[in-house]
C-alpha cells in the first residue's frame, strides 16, 4: 500500500544492514538525546482502499463518498490508523532505525486527515536507557499546512545483532562456475531426461559425476562422451536399484574410486495410467517396490559415506502427488507421496550429522516418462500455469542445482516446487 500500512512490517525486515561501514549491532551508539528525523508520505484514495482491505475497516465515512459528503467533514475522512502507520516507518527505517524492535506507542488524534493530505511524520529522542537499550522518543505527525493531526510517545529497543561467525567469515565465496568442484555425486537414472539433465549440469559445475542407468547403456555412453568433451568428469555405474545386490555392487565400485558428496534420487519406471478399477494391489506394490523401494536401497547405502562428508540428498518427486490429480496415476503418485513422507523423516534424523536432505517436485515434465499423456491434458496444464509452458527438464536440474550448492548448507526437508506457479504453497 505505497509504503504506509505495511510499514510496520518493515523493522524486521531491515535489521542486519550496515551503517557507515558498521554493523547494526553499533547502532545505538550513533543515537544521541535531542536527534531528530521525518518521513513524509502524500496520502491517495488507492491507500485508503488498500488499507480498508488490509484492515477489514469499510467504515463508510472512509470509504463512501456519498456518506462523508454529508458529513460535517464533507469529505472522506482517512483511517486514522493509516496516517499513523508512518510512526512505524519512521522507527523502523529513521529513528531509532534499523535494528529497532517497536515496543509501545501512545497516540492522541487531534485533526483529521483527508485524501490528497502530505503528512508528515517527526520523531524526537527524549531519552536513552543504553542497559536495556531502549530508547523513548517523542512522536508528531502534521499536515501540509503545519497543522498537528497526532502527538503521541514511541518506545523502542535496538536490538543487540550478534556478529557472523568469524568460520563464515573466513569461509572464501565458490566460483559460481565451479561450485561443486572436489565434490563426487551419483544420479541415477541419469541415462534420459531429468536424470539426464542433471547429470551435465552438475558435472559442469565442477563435480566428479557417477551416471548410473540400469538398462539403456547406449544412452549413458553417450551422455559420459559429451560431459568429458565439455571438459568435466564422470564414470559409469550400471544397476537396477530394486535389486539389493545391484546397489551394493554399485556402492562398491564408487567406493573404490572415492567418496560420495551429493545423491540424487531421481530413478523411476514409466509412469502407468488407468482408472481406480483397472489398479490392481500388484501394480500398488510393484511402483512401491521400484519408487520408494529403490531409492530407500540407495539413499540406505549412500548414507556412511554422505555422513562423513556431511554431504546432501535430493530426491525428485511429483506436484501430482501435492494437489489434485485426474491422469489416472495413482499407484505413481501414491508412491511418490511415501516417498515425500520418508525424505522429510530422514531430513529429521540426519541433519544433526551435518547431510542435507530436499526435494524436488516439477509439474508434467516433457519426457519419454509421460508420453502416453493425452494431448488435451498437455494443453489443460499450459494453460493454467502462468509461466504458460510445461516444466522442461533443465528447469528441474536447475533446481537440483540450487539445493546441492554450497548457498543451501541450511536448508533441509524443504520440497522446491518446480511448477511454473501453477502449484503454489
């Protein structure tokens, strides 16, 4: 609402700037008794109704034209708690300024204000108890023609901010062209689509990329001599992760080379669509077995070795699994759902061992794992996202990217939506 009835939003929003070369944390002692500041704002029928709507206050003396018209006022009155939300700004951006945490206001409303009014707000420091950090200041809000319309007293605590960690301070900024340089990671299913895509895109990013893939290894070949003709490292590793034994063979191989920094569970069969009484419990059991199964077989087996590296795990997921769904998926998107529910436990469980445990959940992405969708569903999904194009599997990967980079050490058992917007939480 241009700055007025979400301003009192603003002094939490502002508090770890610096000022003149220091932190926040010095803050009070640039303060002084008798040090003033003001903010002026013009007030416009559009804030009036932003605050009317903000607020639930439709009193028809605000907002009737007709009404206040016959009024002793004659006009439209504003909301006297609009002009005075400028006191918020002032303190939360002025005096005492960022840093400040609001902790009473008197208020006395003397004069009214109309639309079209510049009011403008003062405050005064009265008085500075540097114990307890608070700091009472004297507040006035005036009109265009000096008239006051608001007196009243402010009391406010600057905050005491601690200083960054001296470890992170010294920690050195990664090349956003090599973030993942040093680091091994293993994607499976990296033969086609997602899988695919995220693979070269991490592996561009500087990590040691293990391609897995289970039957399509013509694929995978493929994809390794593009990613080594880019300049990047990667190696092969074939297993079909719900067979126990595969897995432990492929765990073997990578530990014979080195460790394991970043998993991503990204393996899944062709997705089958059919009505409720078409689905059998098999077919239940069987995406079970091959979903949550072969990623519990992988993410099980990677774990002592994501532990001593305090590395990251990322498993794609679906939006299908988060709203509505008539593709007839269900053995998939229940599935998936388990899965969701079994990544957020294990994000509880590891993070005190320093791994990172997310998620990704894209909406209908184009590939081979979705072809058999009608047409028309294609065209229904355009159409209510408004980026007005289905996810492509480089907007996944990107997203893979994002939560596997060193500027996500603190996020964990988070699901990034990658939708377009059409799925918004």
């Amino acid at each position: 609402m241009k700055g007025l009835a979400n301003s009192g939003l603003r002094q939490f929003g502002t508090g770890r700037r610096c000022l003149k070369g220091k932190s926040v944390s010095d803050r009070l002692d640039q303060l002084s008794v008798g040090q003033s500041d003001v903010i002026a704002r013009t007030i416009t029928s559009d804030d009036v109704v932003a605050f009317a709507r903000l607020s639930g206050d439709y009193n028809a003396l605000h907002v009737d034209d007709e009404f206040a018209a016959r009024t002793e006022f004659g006009g439209r009155v504003v909301h006297g708690f609009l002009h005075a939300s400028l006191l918020s700004t002032l303190i939360g951006m002025k005096i005492p300024g960022p840093g400040a945490l609001y902790l009473s206001q008197s208020i006395d409303f003397s004069a009214p204000v109309f639309i079209g009014d510049t009011v403008e707000a003062r405050g005064r420091i009265e008085r500075i108890d540097r114990e307890t950090r608070v700091v009472e200041i004297e507040t006035e809000i005036t009109n265009q023609n000096g008239a006051q319309v608001l007196k009243g007293k402010a009391r406010a605590k600057v905050l005491r901010l601690p200083e960054p960690s001296k470890d992170v301070m010294k920690r050195p900024a990664p090349s956003l062209g090599r973030m993942l340089e040093g680091r091994t990671a293993l994607v499976t299913g990296a033969s086609r689509g997602i899988g695919r895509a995220t693979a070269r895109l991490l592996a561009s990013a500087g990590a040691h990329v293990w391609i897995n893939y289970h039957s399509s290894r013509g694929a995978a070949v493929e994809l390794a001599e593009e990613i080594r003709q880019a300049g990047a490292s990667c190696d092969l590793v074939r297993a079909d992760i719900a067979i126990d034994q595969d897995v432990e063979q492929m765990f073997r191989q990578i530990c014979n080379v080195g460790g394991l920094d970043i998993l991503i569970n990204n393996a899944g069969p062709k997705i089958q669509s059919a009505p409720f009484d078409r689905v059998t419990w098999q077919d239940i059991e069987s995406a079970h077995r091959s979903i949550v199964g072969g990623t519990f077989n992988v993410t099980k087996a990677a774990l002592p070795r994501l532990r001593e590296s305090k590395g990251t795990i990322v498993t794609v997921l679906t939006s299908a699994s988060l709203q509505r769904t008539a593709h007839h998926w269900l053995p998939y998107v229940a599935a998936k759902s388990a899965l969701h529910a079994m990544m957020k436990n294990l994000a509880q469980e590891v993070g005190p061992s320093g791994v990172n445990v997310n998620m990704v959940s894209p909406s209908i992405v184009d590939t081979d794992l979705v072809a058999g969708t009608p047409e028309r569903l294609r065209q229904m999904m355009v159409a209510r996202t408004p980026m007005r194009r289905m996810a492509t599997v480089d907007d996944v990967a990107g997203a893979i990217l994002i939560l596997v980079s060193p500027f996500a050490r603190f996020v964990t058992g988070e699901n990034l939506l990658v939708t377009g917007g059409d799925v918004m939480i």
